[in-house]
C-alpha cells in the first residue's frame, strides 16, 4: 500500500516566520500536488511539480520535488494569517498515473 | 464557469436513517470523485468514476454506501443505513482526466446522532 506521509500534522507560528512542511513516501509519483483547504471549503491546487529536483514559487511559497520524485517540500516564507489552513499534498501513482495518493494533511495557524 | 456544486451543505440524521449527497461536477469533466474527510486530516477516497462506470470503488463500504452517476454528469451518494461513525465532511471533486488537477466542491457535512 502506498503512503504518502506528511510533517508536521500540527504547526502553529506567528506571523512573519517561516515553515517547511515535508511530504514523504517510499514510492516513486509521476507527479506530486500541493492543496491547500480552508474551513469549510473543499481543497484547492496551489502547485503541481512533475520532474525530479523541480523547484516551483508562488510568492511566497517553494515547491520542491525531491530528486527521485519519492518526496517534496512546501516552504512558507514570513507566514501571514490567511496562509491559515489544511495543506494537503497527493501523488499521482507512477503505476497507475490514474490514482492519486493522499497526505494526512498539515494543519497550519498562523498568529497575528 | 461554475465550480463544482454540491447538495446539501449540512445534513444531521439519526442512525439508522438514510441519507444521500448529490454533486454537480465541472461541465465537460469526465472524471467524477467522492471523499470521505474527517477533521484535519486528508481525503480518502470512496468512488472515482470516469464517465459513468466506476473505475475505483475498492474502498467503498458497499454494505451501507451506494454511488451512481447516470448519464456521466451528475452523481448521487447514498448512505443506508447510517451509523454514528459516518459522521464526517463528504466532498466531491471532478477533473478532466485521472491524474489531472482536481476541483472540489464545498461539501456536505454530516453529523449521525
């Protein structure tokens, strides 16, 4: 059975500080996405990395897919309160490009 | 373009009583998804259906939980009879292909007294 770890679970930091939340698995993805989920809200694609060693920004976020496609990363730089939610991340089978395999999700707070 | 859409928002039930979800997905998305998330933690998945056959259901309780997605568009779920552990968000979510990006709708919350 694949997995697709995530770390932290739980992060609470004040504004302007900077995270890294992990996503880990021993399997090889084709592909690896990046959701972020605020309350009440199904999940939203923030970023699709697709080569090994890829690194993707948007603003304020890095996006790195490890080199062997088995892992990647999600750095947040000087966190505001609206970066608050549930960021999830998922990796489309390498076998099976059809099936995604999901994260437990990280749960950020970001304090004014 | 409208996202995708879903009925009802809330839904409170006793145990033992059935209940079903509807979702509306993306015009001209053929590939229709329904999950099951709890509290803080990630999706799982229920049913994948790409048109109207369903290619994943391996994590489908099919004892109580019933998917149907006629004509290839909308799609209904169905819980019968609920059971107190059911209680959790049910999100759909469709895509233009397997793999590709996925665009969820809000969800339903459902809450078994």
């Amino acid at each position: 059975t694949q997995l697709l770890e995530q770390s932290p679970q739980f992060l609470s930091i004040q504004e302007g500080e900077n995270l890294t939340v992990y996503c880990n698995s021993s399997s090889v993805f084709s592909s690896l996405q990046w959701y972020r989920q605020e309350p009440g809200e199904g999940p939203v694609l923030l970023v699709t990395v697709v080569t090994g060693g890829e690194v993707k920004k948007l603003k304020r976020l890095t996006f790195q897919f490890g080199d062997a496609r088995k892992d990647s990363s999600l750095h947040i730089t000087a966190a505001q309160p609206g970066d608050t939610g549930l960021y999830l991340c998922a990796g489309a089978d390498a076998g099976n490009n059809r099936k995604l395999i999901w994260g437990l999700g990280t749960s950020l707070a970001v304090n004014p | 373009e409208a996202g995708v859409v879903q009925s009802p928002r809330y839904k409170i039930i006793e145990k033992k009583q059935p209940v079903a979800f509807w979702c509306n997905p993306i015009s001209g998305h053929n590939t229709l998804y329904w999950y099951l998330q709890n509290l803080g933690q990630g999706p799982e998945l229920l049913i994948r259906y790409e048109n109207e056959e369903a290619v994943d259901d391996s994590q489908l309780p099919k004892d109580r939980f019933s998917a149907e997605r006629l004509k290839g568009v909308d799609s209904t779920l169905k819980i019968q009879p609920a059971e107190l552990g059911d209680s959790a968000v049910y999100l759909c979510a469709s895509s233009s292909d397997a793999g590709a990006e996925q665009y969820f709708g809000p969800g339903t919350r459902l809450t078994v007294t």
